[in-house]
C-alpha cells in the first residue's frame, strides 16, 4: 500500500483516545473514515468534530452480529474497506485473580479479544473477495503482548492473547498468499491520556461485579499524575496524534510491530526468556500488588 488517498478505513474504539487519533490522521492522509464505537454521545461529538470523509455506526464490539451490521453499512456506503483498526478496549480495576469476579473478565476478553476477532469475522473475509491490497491493526499493549504487569491480570491476559492471535492472522495472510497483511500496535513513548481509565463507564450492567473493589485499585488519568507527583515521579505522557501517524507509517511500511522506540523491547523480551528457560516466573510481584 503506497498511500491512504480514498482508502476506506473503520476505527473500531474510534470515538475518543487512540482510535480519535487514528482517524483524525487517516481523514489527513485522504482517508475515508468510519468510526465504530459503543458510546453515542462520544460517536457524535466525534464525527461532528472531525467532519470531512468520516461518518459513525454504533458497534458493541462484543456482539459479532454489531459487527456484521457495521460491516453491511461499510460497504453499502462505499464498497470496500482497505483498512480495519481493532482498536476498542477496556479495562478493570487492579485486582489479584482471586479477587476478580467472572464478568470482569467477561467484560474485558469480551472487548479486547473477542471483539478483535468479531471485527476480522466481520470484514476479512469481504477485504479478500474484494481482492484489494489491505491491513488489519490490531491494538495490543505492552502490558500482555511484551511485559505484563501481575497487578492487571485481567488486561493483560487479554492484550497477550490479542498479540498471539495477529501473530497467526499475519501468518495465515502470507501462507494463502494474499494481498492483505496483519500488524500489531503496541502504544507507547510515555503514559497515555485515553479513555481506558474510566472504561468503567461503559461497562453493561450486567457485567456489573457482586462485590465493590478495594479502595484506590482503580483511578483516573489526573488522579494516577498527581498521586506520581506527589511521590516525586514524573512520566512523560505521549501525544496521541504523534502515535497515530506512526502507525500509519508503520502500515505503509508493512510492519508487523508498529511501536515506538520499538529496539526498547528486545532487553525485556530477551530477559523474559532467560527467566523462562531457567524454569522461573518472568512476572516481577510487587509487595501488596493488588
């Protein structure tokens, strides 16, 4: 793929956060935008705020047959798609595993993997009849795909097995020889000021737990900086419209691994292994954790 001028791209997640930023830099490359996202009030605002080639369809990535329908209305509006970001994601609070309660897990899997694959369910298999040249992005996170935290079991657990099944997605569009290929984004180059904070309110009653988390295993993006701040810590906060077009470069170049400063993981990877292969846990606990 030489360019993105009158490509057609859906952004899954693609209301707030990452997935804004995604699009906000595909419509300047001369996308044409579809945001998928559970939330109508951010979807509005969003497309108001972006305008030009973008246009919203509300999608609970969580039920394959939203997705089906984003789909049908991708292309009865226009035809193709050229470009899928699986992007949606939640989270949950800080919890050791026998803390958590079955549908924080219900919640979190439900979005971050099944919705991954109910997206390429979705409109692979239509990006294949079409016979054009794509890519799929799937969002992962370090914390799963790279080095999890023991604290975020939840997520973690869910961003590793997004890592793995685009590993296999990417190996699959090579081996049947397609014009398709598949990349992971793995966010970085500082904290991240997006929705994953307060996914909480996005959460289905439902999917609501029995039992309320402990107090302070869960908080905002505000509150986490001043806490840091007050123990004399300072993290550098990525820009998210700086991310966003390094994926896209990192899809016009076809990379596999679309992350910043992404020689940084091989010591963590390479450590990682050496735990591994001496028959030890390569997690770090820290005391109280949970």
């Amino acid at each position: 793929m030489q360019d993105f001028q009158n490509k057609v791209a859906v952004v899954t997640g693609g209301a707030s956060g990452i997935g804004k930023a995604l699009a906000k830099a595909l419509l300047g490359r001369g996308a044409k935008v579809v945001i998928a996202d559970v939330e109508d009030g951010a979807l509005k605002a969003a497309t108001e705020e972006l305008g030009g080639a973008v246009s919203g369809v509300r999608v609970d990535v969580r039920d394959p047959e939203s997705l089906k329908a984003c789909a049908d209305a991708v292309y009865e509006q226009h035809g193709a798609c050229h470009l899928l970001f699986n992007n949606a994601g939640v989270g949950v609070a800080n919890l050791n595993v026998w803390e958590t309660e079955p549908t924080d897990w219900q919640w979190v899997h439900g979005v971050n993997v099944n919705g991954v694959v109910h997206g390429i369910q979705a409109f692979v298999p239509r990006m294949i009849a079409g016979g054009e040249e794509g890519f799929v992005v799937n969002t992962s996170s370090g914390d799963g795909g790279i080095s999890p935290l023991a604290e975020q079991c939840v997520y973690a657990s869910s961003k590793a097995a997004v890592s793995i099944l685009t590993e296999c997605l990417a190996a699959q569009f090579q081996s049947n020889q397609l014009k398709l290929g598949a990349g992971i984004l793995y966010p970085a180059g500082g904290l991240l000021k997006t929705g994953i904070w307060t996914t909480k309110r996005n959460r289905p009653e439902e999917l609501s737990r029995d039992v309320a988390v402990p107090e302070g295993s869960e908080m905002t993006f505000d509150q986490f900086m001043s806490g840091m701040k007050a123990a004399g810590m300072d993290f550098p906060v990525q820009d998210l419209d700086e991310l966003a077009e390094h994926c896209l470069d990192g899809v016009l170049a076809g990379d596999f691994v679309i992350m910043l400063g992404r020689e940084g993981m091989e010591a963590q990877l390479v450590e990682r292994a050496r735990k591994l292969a001496r028959g030890e846990c390569p997690v770090v606990a820290h005391p109280g954790m949970g």
